[in-house]
C-alpha cells in the first residue's frame, strides 16, 4: 500500500505528485502545473504546462496574457487523465467559475486537494462535488469556529434596504475582483434588483467574461461613463482596495459596504471604514469545513492555506490523523488588495 507521502509531497513551490510528474497549484514556475482557480495565488504565470478547467485556463489568459504557459490543456469535471503513473480528475469546488477539486490516485489511494471551496449555492459556478476519498487536502481560510457565515441572502436583502432607505446616496461595495463581485452582482438579480449595476474598470474583463459563459448579470455598466448623479440611488461594485481611493470620491455621499467573510468580525469593517457590512464568503465556513471533512470519509487530512491549527485540532479530536501543510504563497483573495489593480 502506497503512503500518502508516495503521492503528494509539500514542497516549498507547493504539493508535488511525483508519480504523476505535476505540481497542484504551484507558487514557483514548474515544468507541469494542474491549477484549481483562477485566483492569483493559486494561478500563478509562468509553467511549462498547464492543465485546468478550460474557464480557469481563460481566467488566466485575461489576467497574464496569452503567453501565461508554454502549452495548455483544458480538462472537463470528471474527465479521468492518466498522468505518468497517476491517474486524475477534477471536480467542482463551488468557490468561483472554473473552480476544481484535483482528484489523484495512485496504487489504490485516493487524495483529493480541494484549492478553495465552498459547499453553499453560489449562481455563478457549479455547486461543490463530494469525492470521497482517502487523503483531504483541505483549505481553512475560516477555519476557526468563530467564522459562521449564515445566509447570504439575507445579507442581499440588507445591502437592497439599504438602497431603497437612501436613494439620494451611492452604494459601493468592495468585492473580490473574480467571484464576489459577480457573485454579488448575480444575486442582486436573483432578489429582484433590476437597475443597471456599475463597476470598476478593473473588474470589466472578468464580469465581461462570465457575462459570456451565460452567467445572467443584468445591465452592468463602467463607472467611468457616469455622471456622479447618475450614480445615486445606485449599487457600485468595486475592489476592496478603490473604497479608500480618490476614485470613491466620485460618488455622491457613498454608503460603504464589503462583501466578505471577514465581515463577521467587526474590528475588520471599522479599520476599513465600511458601515455597511456584507457577511458573503466564497469560502466554507468552520461549519462547512467540517461537515466536509467529515462527509469524505478520509481518515487523514492536511489542512493548508488560513488558520490550519484549529482544524488540525478538530480532526484529531475526533480520531483523523491530521497536519498542517506549511506552504507559503497562498493568500486569502478577500485581504489581498494589491491584486484588484491588476
Ligand atoms: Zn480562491
Ligand atoms: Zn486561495
């Protein structure tokens, strides 16, 4: 029987599968890379190969431009590849469009590392997928018992009373440039929010582009053509980081919203200045961590990428041999401002 180890192993540039020849999620340039999500720490430019879904493989190509890899392959949800002497798929991660879980097994064992994740609805990508397996690889972004995001939902229905009770004054929303803020903007629709929704100039490529994988966004229009009257009474998405710009200073009187997980904790929201927070994570919660773990049925788990100590705790209270993968290079998208400008 292979060990888990035989299969995966942590390297400083991330988890190598060394019977199969490829790296997952590789932080350095590698010869072959299998990617998860478009997100900037998890895809990185500059591999010699690159296997993911074919909206990832998108995703990076408006991010770093055509040249991002030596070669491309897209991979479909539950296609099975054999690489070297591993064999792989990759399955829904609910986290953002294009998101995948990597499957790979080898002698019989079964590892799955999930990227990023998230087991609630979300109408801009395929719902998460149960594998079952032998080994989890998990993320813990909110891996803290703390971190209960409840019903996004009703947190949509707090941002529209908002609008509707100051129809005089703007609302921005800061939002992960790839995900949130189409995730929000989906939502809004699907509440009944019909108005045109504006955004930054950075999230454009990215919103133009699920817009064209048939995610319904409504009227989405760039700030930059709007008059600052225009712009009352209206919903503004934007990243995190433009809020405490001289760009916000457009907007008549803004209401400061965040659509985050962060967004529980109030510390957070009043550093930021933002007086109307939005609990909305595109990763699980520690309920949903845990449930996942759980519903595996692995009976060992590596917990990367956030608060691995208290997960690593949990599991092995309830008798799963657990770790800590030390990888550095993963970041949490939602704190990671520098990226909205890009
Ligand atoms: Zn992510
Ligand atoms: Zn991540």
């Amino acid at each position: 029987m292979m060990r888990p180890e035989d299969i995966l192993v942590p390297t400083p540039s991330g988890v190598c599968c060394k019977p199969g020849g490829f790296h997952i999620d590789p932080t350095r340039p590698v010869d072959k890379a299998l990617i998860t999500h478009g997100h900037s720490d998890h895809a990185r430019a500059g591999h010699g190969k690159v296997l993911a879904t074919q909206e990832t493989l998108d995703i990076m190509r408006l991010r770093y431009g055509d040249g991002f890899a030596g070669s491309v392959q897209a991979v479909s949800y539950g296609e099975t590849l054999k690489l070297d002497g591993a064999r792989v798929s990759f399955h829904p991660a609910g986290h953002v469009l294009g998101s995948a879980q990597i499957r790979v097994e080898c002698g019989g064992l079964r590892v799955v590392a999930s990227g990023d994740y998230k087991d609630v609805v979300d109408p801009t990508c395929a719902p998460f997928e149960l594998v079952p397996c032998d080994v989890f690889i998990t993320e813990a972004t909110f891996g803290l018992p703390v971190f209960r995001h409840h019903d996004a939902d009703g947190e949509i229905a707090k941002l529209l009373r908002s609008v509707a009770l100051f129809p005089e004054r703007a609302h921005l929303v800061g939002a992960y440039t790839l995900g949130k803020a189409q995730r929000v903007m989906a939502m809004l629709r699907a509440a009944g929010h019909d108005k045109p929704i504006y955004i930054h100039g950075a999230a454009e490529a990215i919103t133009r582009y699920y817009q064209s994988r048939g995610i319904e966004l409504g009227q989405v229009e760039l700030v930059r053509g709007a008059n600052k009257a225009d712009l009352a009474g209206h919903i503004t998405v934007c990243p995190p980081s433009a809020m405490s710009d001289l760009w916000s200073r457009r907007f008549p009187d803004p209401v400061a919203a965040f659509a985050s997980g962060w967004m529980r904790v109030r510390a957070r929201a009043r550093q930021r200045g933002v007086t109307l927070p939005l609990v909305i994570s595109d990763h699980a919660d520690w309920d949903g961590l845990t449930a996942t773990i759980a519903a595996t049925g692995a009976s060992e788990i590596w917990v990367t990428h956030g608060q691995e100590d208290a997960l690593v705790h949990w599991c092995q209270t309830k008798g799963l041999k657990a770790r800590p993968l030390d990888i550095a290079g993963y970041g949490d998208e939602d704190e990671a401002d520098s990226e909205a400008e890009t």
